[in-house]
C-alpha cells in the first residue's frame, strides 16, 4: 500500500515539474510575439522605424546639437538696464528687442566730451599771438639800416653834404686868404702898404684856417654820429628779430599745446561715440542683429550698472540659428564609409516620431575615446524648417553603409 502510494506521488510530481516548464515555455512566446507586435506597432500607425544598421544597412550614431557661431552682448559705457525682453533659450529675430537701457549717464558724458572738443577748438586763435606789427617794425628798421649805411658809405646825408660844401668853401676862403697875405707881403716887403694893414690880412687868414679846422672837426663829429646810428639800428634789428623768433616759437608751442588737447578730446569723444556704433543698439535698446537667433547666458537683470569706469560688462550671448549643426559620434570601424556631402537621417531624441535629413560637412582627421572605444566626431548640418533642434539637444543620426 505504502508502495503504491509513493509510485503516484513520483508521478504527479513529475507531471507537475513538466507543467511548470510548458508554462515557462508558453509565457516565453507570449512575450517574443508581444515584442514582435510592438515592433510592428509603429509602423503600422506611420511613424518612422529606427531600424539597426543590421536590418537597414544604416549606421546609428549617436549625436549632439552643437552651434558655429555665437555672438558675445558686451557694453562697455556706463548705463542701467531697465528692462530685459527676454528668456534664456527664446528665439529671436532681427531687429527684435532684447533689453533696455537708461543712456542719462554716457549723453553726459557724451555731452561734457563735445563741450571740451568745442572749447579746444575756440581756443586754439588765442593760443597764438599776433607778429603782425614786429615784422612791420623790423621791415621798416631794416630799410632805415640800408638807407643809413649807404649815405655813410658815399657820404650822402643830407648833413654830410652840407658840411662836405661848407668844408669845400671853407679851403677855397682859406686859399683867397693865403694868396690875399701874400699879395700884401710883397707890398709891405716894397713899402706900399703899412704893417697895421698887412696884419689885417694875417688876422684873416687865421680866422679862415679857424673856420676851416670848424668845418673839418663837424664834418668828422657829423659822419661818426651817422657812423653810431647804423650800429644801433643793426643792434635794434638784431635784438627785434630774436624776438620775432622767440615770439614763433612760443606760438608753436602754445598753438601745439592747445592743438594737443584738442586731438585728445576729439579722440575720447570718437571713441565714446563708436562705444554706441554697433549693429546690435539701436538708441537705448539693444536689439538682435543676426537673422535668427537663441539666446542664452543672460547675465543682467533690471536695475544692473553697466559699463563701470568704461569696463565692459557682458549682458548676454546670442547664439546664430543658422550655424547649428549635429556634432555625430561615429566608431572608427565604420568611419570609411562616411564621406563629405553625404546625405543622413535625423530622428531627434525630443520628437521621434520625426526623420530629418541633414548633410554630412565635416569628418575631423582625429579620433577621441569614449567608453573605452574611438568615435569620430562627424559634424552634419540639419535640414530642419520647424526647429526641432537645439543647443544641447541629442538625436540619432543614420548614415547609410551602402
């Protein structure tokens, strides 16, 4: 009895074991037909499959959105925000405003810069002093010199001339005198005449040797005055003309000296000027100056001084729309079969159910290590119309293999 008891409780236990594996079994294709269902799931609704690279000839490589170019928001003038239009991550376009500034503080700085330029410039007549009337003194010395010293040279003054006649008459008085004494001495000597009357003519002779010696001494006295006139009309032009020179100098330097300041107050006023001469400020706003653009790193907010003690301060980072691209991490085993201009697939990680195309643009010479494996960061530029992709943003990109 206790045999046969053991023999059915062999056999159900065995049966039992085999029901448990036909279960496991069963549930097992239950879920190998699910999986298959899914897989034909999206397919039969419309959306795009991923395939792998063993079931379509594609390679799936691994992406990121990357940006070229980005333009750095910097003012370096003193102003105030007063108010900020937007958001890190907006998209914005061109000419659209992107924060406000109160400008009081630059147009009086602006303002007080002209006012210096305008003085400069009003200043720079006074700087330099009039040598109209020297030159005209020193012209007028100069010809007075050469008259005098040609009279002196050829004894033409008018003095000179009237002494040199008196001079003339006084030797020819003299002659008469001497011949009139002699004709009297042979009549003395013949008794014709008295010795009172030939002392007369004696006396005579002596007033006009007298007159001569007058003459002569007047005639010297008169070219020695002309002689000391001509040397101080040549130390007086001397002395006038080193003070025209200094008198050019100084002009030089103050006419240097105020030009020197008013080149610099022109240059800081330029240079103030130019600080607002940018594509991205339009009066006191500033604006987007790219055709599309994201915005990112804003670094202000209302009330901020900008621009302290002319230093620039960096408001925001505007990156250009146009220049993003997929920055794909290809295994080096298959980066032979990319090549430039070829045309991939986009599934962005944020809408899968959408395939872009993009185009291959860049294939670096260089490889890095990512998981203990070598990638190959291909650069792809998306088609993307409805701006899908953006800065950070991951997707799958499919090269073909064929």
């Amino acid at each position: 009895m206790k045999t046969g008891f053991a023999k059915l409780k062999k056999w159900v236990s065995l049966h039992k074991k085999i029901s448990l594996i036909l279960g496991g079994v069963l549930v097992a294709l239950v879920v190998v037909f699910g999986i298959s269902q899914f897989q034909k799931e999206p397919a039969a609704k419309g959306n795009i499959p991923l395939p792998s690279a063993a079931q379509s000839n594609e390679l799936d490589a691994w992406g990121e959105v990357k940006y070229g170019t980005a333009v750095d928001i910097n003012i370096d003038f003193p102003s105030i925000v007063t108010g900020v239009s937007v958001k890190e991550g907006d998209r914005v376009t061109f000419g659209q405003i992107l924060v406000t500034l109160d400008l009081s503080e630059y147009q009086g700085i602006l303002d007080k810069l002209k006012q210096q330029v305008a003085a400069n410039e009003a200043g720079l007549p006074a700087a330099e002093q009039s040598i109209a009337a020297l030159e005209a003194d020193i012209a007028q010395t100069q010809s007075l010199l050469n008259r005098k010293s040609g009279e002196y040279r050829s004894g033409t003054s008018p003095d000179l001339k009237l002494l040199q006649n008196s001079l003339t008459l006084a030797n020819q008085e003299v002659a008469d005198a001497k011949r009139d004494l002699q004709n009297n001495q042979t009549l003395y000597n013949s008794g014709a005449v008295s010795k009172a009357t030939l002392n007369q003519y004696v006396s005579a002779l002596n007033q006009k040797q007298k007159a001569l010696t007058d003459v002569q001494y007047n005639l010297t006295k008169a070219k020695n005055a002309l002689k000391e006139e001509v040397d101080q009309l040549t130390v007086s032009l001397q002395s006038k003309k080193t003070q025209l020179d200094t008198l050019k100098n100084s002009n030089t330097a103050n006419t240097a000296k105020q030009q020197s300041g008013l080149t610099a107050a022109q240059v800081d006023l330029n240079l103030m000027t130019a600080k607002t001469a940018k594509d991205y400020l339009k009066g006191n706003q500033i604006v987007c100056g790219l055709k599309k653009g994201i915005i990112q790193g804003i670094a202000v907010s209302n009330a901020d001084p900008l621009g302290v003690q002319n230093a620039p301060t960096r408001v925001l980072q505007i990156i250009d729309a146009d220049s993003l691209t997929i920055s794909a991490e290809v295994d080096e085993v298959f980066i032979g079969k990319v090549k430039l201009g070829d045309t991939v697939r986009i599934v962005p990680t944020s809408a899968p159910d959408v395939a872009l195309s993009g185009t291959v643009t860049q294939i670096p010479n260089l490889a890095q290590e990512k998981d203990g494996k070598r990638v190959v960061r291909v650069l792809v530029k998306p088609s993307d119309p409805n701006q899908l992709l953006k800065p950070g943003y991951t997707a799958d990109v499919y090269f073909s293999l064929k």
